[in-house]
C-alpha cells in the first residue's frame, strides 16, 4: 500500500544488476529496421540519467530472471527471460 502511494516507479529505479546485454532487444529492433542503441535506451527510460541501467532495462534484458505470462485468447504460455524473447512464438 505504501508504495503505491510514494511516487516511485518500479521500472525507473536503478537497477541491481548492472552487467546486462540485449540481444533479443536488439534483433526485434533490426526485424522491424528501428535503430536501437545508447540513445534509444535512454529514450526508452532503459538506461536512467545517471548512466545506469533500470529496472526496466533489466526486464527487456537477456539476463532478465523474472517469468512473463503471456495470454493469448485461446491459451497461454510462460518463459523465462527478456520480454522480447517472451513474445514471440
């Protein structure tokens, strides 16, 4: 309850894990021909001002450990790992 009344955002925290890499990232990007680098990870809010990587930076990262569930209208499925690897088949 009270943190969801203290004004921080979980996903633009620093994140503890710095030592990430973003290859899933980084080939969903290319598939859709959009640029995807330092600039667009600050864009993005992956990377905060102070250089480091968020926590949303570690949710799309390879190194991400937290379980997505993905609904689909006639089922679901469950996979470990970065949120681009996550969504697709």
């Amino acid at each position: 309850m009270i943190k969801l009344t203290d004004g921080d955002k979980f996903e633009a925290a620093r994140s503890l894990t710095q030592d990430l890499t973003f290859q899933a990232a980084e080939e969903e990007f290319a598939r859709r021909g959009v640029a995807f680098g330092e600039g667009q990870m600050r864009t993005l809010g992956m990377v905060g001002a102070d250089g480091l990587y968020t926590n949303l930076g570690l949710l799309l990262s390879d190194q991400c450990a937290h379980s997505v569930k993905i609904a689909v209208f006639n089922g679901g499925k469950t996979r470990p790992g970065s949120l681009y690897a996550a969504g697709t088949p």
